[in-house]
C-alpha cells in the first residue's frame, strides 16, 4: 500500500502490525511450551492432563492474538481507504 501511495503510511500502522507479529510468536511459544511440557511427563510416566497454567497461559495468548487480529485488520482497512484513489 505504502508502494501504491507513494509515500509512507501512518505510524501507528506500522506499530499495529508489528505488535500483531509479536502477540503471534507469543501464541507460538507458549504452544510450544506446551507441547514440550507435555512430552516430558509423558517421558515421566505422568498423567496426560495438561497443567492447568500452561493451558490459562495458552488462553490468554490466544485471547490477545484474537484482539490484536482484528486490531489489525481495522488498521489494514484504514490503510487501504488511505490508499484507494479518492
């Protein structure tokens, strides 16, 4: 869009889209920790039930990506009427 403009879109934009990009890793990484969590008591001879803060952290990223996407995707339709030829 900024190529189509020819000139820069506003800030907060940029730091709608970057703040989406790390409410993503977030969600990735407490998956991750799940997962990892969960190999090893299963190596321990563990139950398979989840601990219980894994899953309300793997929530509560999830609960933020939610808002962040459609924070997101506000901010890129702001920035496409922006673009769009009036």
């Amino acid at each position: 869009m900024e190529r189509l403009r020819s000139s820069p879109l506003h800030a907060n934009i940029a730091t709608a889209l970057d703040k989406h990009l790390e409410v993503i890793h977030l969600v990735q990484a407490r998956r991750k920790d799940e997962i990892v969590n969960a190999s090893n008591r299963q190596r321990q001879g563990a139950a398979r039930c989840p601990d219980d803060r894994e899953v309300f952290a793997l929530a509560l990223a999830v609960k933020e990506m939610s808002l962040s996407t459609r924070r997101a995707r506000t901010t890129l339709w702001c920035a496409l009427q922006m673009t769009l030829p009036k």
